[in-house]
C-alpha cells in the first residue's frame, strides 16, 4: 500500500467514525473527526512528493497539497479548524446537535 493510499484509508476511517457518532448522537466529536478526514486526505497527497508536516491547519495543507478552492470553501476549510481546535482545548465548550448541522450540513 502507497503512503497516499493509507492516508486515504484512515481518512475513511475517520469519517466513517464521524458518521457512526453522529448517527448515535455523540455531537462533540463528529466535528472533530471530519477535520481529521480532512487533514489526512490532504497529507496523503502531500505525501505523494514529501513526507507531510505535523501541523493540523487545513488551508495551509491544501496549499502544500497544491489545491485550488474557492473564497467560500477556504472560509469552511479555516471554520472547520477552528472548531477542530476548540473542541480539542477547550473541554467545557458544549458541542450541540444544532450546531454540529448548522455547520456541517
């Protein structure tokens, strides 16, 4: 296996753990675990030419991933990280059904 495909494979992975949480009602986590799919398709095709850095920001991945995305796409990217980070540190932040679909959906 390619170290792309296994990036790939975790990516799956975590989002179908996102999905199995969310479908329990495990909200705080669905977040989390789809910036970590994220996150990791986009090391994988960084790890095509170079091994990807440690750092969790997906625009600047996608930059290093050499991807093109619109203003509105970035805005979700740069969202979707911050969310990642508060969800991550800041353990008494309450995570809803609501807002997990108002971000996501």
């Amino acid at each position: 296996m390619s170290k792309k495909q296994a990036w790939f494979k975790l990516a799956k992975y975590d989002l179908e753990t996102a999905k199995a949480m969310y479908e329990t009602g495990r909200f705080r986590y669905v977040p989390f675990m789809c910036q970590q799919a994220i996150e990791k398709l986009f090391k994988g095709l960084i790890a095509e030419n170079s091994f990807p850095p440690r750092i969790h920001d997906l625009v600047r991945l996608a930059e290093l991933a050499k991807l093109e995305f619109k203003e509105e796409e970035l805005l979700m990217l740069e969202k979707l990280s911050s969310l990642y980070l508060r969800i991550r540190y800041f353990p008494d932040e309450e995570i809803s059904r609501y807002s997990v679909e108002k971000f996501l959906f």
